[in-house]
C-alpha cells in the first residue's frame, strides 16, 4: 500500500547519507527525508540529528514519477520556543 501526500507515519531510520536519511515505513516501504527537512534549523550533519535504527515520526511530503517517497521530520516536529527578542532559546 502507497502511503499518501500529507499521512503522518512513524518509521525506522534505515541509513544516514550527508544529503539525508532513510526511513523503512509501514508497508514495506521507505522514503527519504532530505537534508533540508530534518530540523526547523541549519543542519550540515544529518548524523547530529538522526541514527541508524531511531524510530522517527514523519510527514509524507510528496512521492514522484518513480514512486519515491519524499519525507519530512520537521513539518511533524514543533518550531523551537522563541524569546521575546524573537530569537530562539539556548
């Protein structure tokens, strides 16, 4: 079964590569949360932030002509708490 645009699912982090991580989803299937969607911050290593066997929750942000599953951490994680300066708390 396709996961759908949109579905929130929890998944195993399969792999780590310096462009992103996979994840096995339910089903049988897997995606890829790029670089750009792990966190609501800079992040130059996926490492730091994801490893191999970590259960993750994310977003199914779209599935191309090759049935490709592109994943999100960040749009299911909350944005950091912000001061009242606006910048984000240490």
């Amino acid at each position: 079964m396709q996961p759908e645009v949109g579905a929130v699912l929890e998944g195993k982090v399969s792999g780590v590569t310096k462009f992103g991580a996979f994840v096995n989803l339910p089903g049988g299937k897997s995606g890829l949360v790029h670089i750009s969607e792990i966190a609501n911050t800079f992040v130059s290593d996926v490492a730091q932030y994801v490893s191999v066997g970590q259960t993750v929750k994310v977003k199914v942000i779209g599935i191309d002509a090759s049935n490709r599953i592109n994943l999100s951490i960040k749009q299911v994680t909350p944005p950091p708490q912000r001061n009242q300066a606006g910048r984000p708390h240490q």
